[in-house]
C-alpha cells in the first residue's frame, strides 16, 4: 500500500501530511503542539481526548472556526490556522 503526500498550510506555511491523516497528526508530525488559545486567559491548548470529546484541539480550517482537528482528515490544498479565542 502505498501513501500519498499532500501539501497544505499550517498558519501560512507548507506543511505535508499523509492522506488520510487527521489534522492533528499531521500537525504533531510537524511539531506543533499548540491548537488554540483560549476565550478567557488566552491559555494554550493542544490534543488532549483525540477522540473528538473535549474540544482542545479547535483550529480554523479554510476559514472556518471550531473544526476539531482529532477528528477531521486532512487534505490536499487546506488551510489551517491555529485558533485564538473562539475564532479567526
Ligand atoms: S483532542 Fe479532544 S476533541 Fe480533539
């Protein structure tokens, strides 16, 4: 079997994941460990479920604000942005 590589953007960089891949793999396999910023303090959150339970890991995806990056795949083109506060 073989993989395919993608190319998206993660804050306005490249960055190459594996079809198939959600997200949050892609973003771990990046190096980045940070999703969001929270509404109140501006704390910092990352992957703590990875089962689309606990809503750590919301990104902005072509524009969209709150995608759970756990449980979305990734694809070939995306936009994603880490998320400040509740949206872009
Ligand atoms: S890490 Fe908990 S919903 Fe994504």
């Amino acid at each position: 079997m073989s993989e395919k590589v993608i190319t998206c953007t993660l804050n306005g960089v490249i960055l190459t994941a594996i079809s198939g891949q959600s997200i949050a793999a892609a973003m771990i396999s990046s190096g980045e460990r940070i999703n969001r910023t929270t509404r109140i303090d501006g704390s910092f959150r990352g992957i703590f479920c990875g089962i689309g339970a606990c809503f750590d890991c919301l990104v902005v995806v072509d524009g969209v604000s709150n995608q759970r990056a756990c449980i979305t795949e990734v694809r070939n083109g995306m936009t994603i942005q880490t998320q400040r506060g509740a949206g872009p």
